[in-house]
C-alpha cells in the first residue's frame, strides 16, 4: 500500500506531518514535479504538489487514517500546527477512538488510538 498527500504547498505539509506523526520526508529530484518520499513506521508515501486541473481540489482521493499512541496529545499537535477538527472524536466500541481532520491545505485525514475500551 502507498499514500499520496496532495498540496498547493507540499514543504509546508512536509513540516506538520513531520511534527504531528514525526514521519521523514525526503525530497524526490527525480520526479518533474515537486515530490516528497515520506517514510512511517508502516506503509510508505509522498505529499507532491497538487496537480492543476479544472477541479479545485485536484484529483479525487480517499481519507487514510493514522493509528497514533496517544489520541489527546496528537490532537494538540494537529490544532498548534493550524489543522482544524473536521469529526470529533468518537469512541467505535471495543475498537478504537477515531477523528478527522484537515490539514493547512484542506485535506482530510483521521487519526486513531486503539482501545478496546472504547465506548
């Protein structure tokens, strides 16, 4: 599996998914557009500048949700950085707690800490 972040700014997502989730992010020279290698405990991705087209928000894509350790703190994160609360958290019973949010940009993504607590 492989992710793609789309963004009219790729270096400024470079810098908050490098503080909210502590990913490396490498610049790809290879690739004739702006292309950003990034490397997480699990699957591997890049956030690459958005493509120009007639829609505004480039290609269509899907929501990826990140498992994290602790919910709360990362949260934080995602608000000091200038990410806003798209879903609050919410407990999926003897699952998780899950949430959504959206990055400088407009992206969505969510976030999720395990628990089989939850509910």
């Amino acid at each position: 599996m492989y992710f793609e972040i789309q963004a009219d700014d790729p270096g400024a997502l470079v810098k908050f998914y490098t503080e909210v989730f502590g990913w490396k992010c490498t610049r790809d020279v290879n690739i004739p557009i702006e292309y950003w290698r990034i490397e997480t405990e699990g699957i591997g991705g890049a956030i690459l500048k958005r493509p120009v087209s007639e829609h505004p928000g480039g290609t269509n894509a899907f929501v990826v949700s990140m498992e994290v350790e602790d919910y709360d703190a990362t949260e934080k994160k995602i608000f000091s950085l200038g990410g806003i609360e798209a879903l609050p958290k919410f407990a999926i019973p003897g699952k998780c707690w899950q949430g959504y949010y959206i990055d400088g940009q407009g992206n969505t993504f969510g976030i999720f800490q395990v628990d089989e607590k939850a509910a």
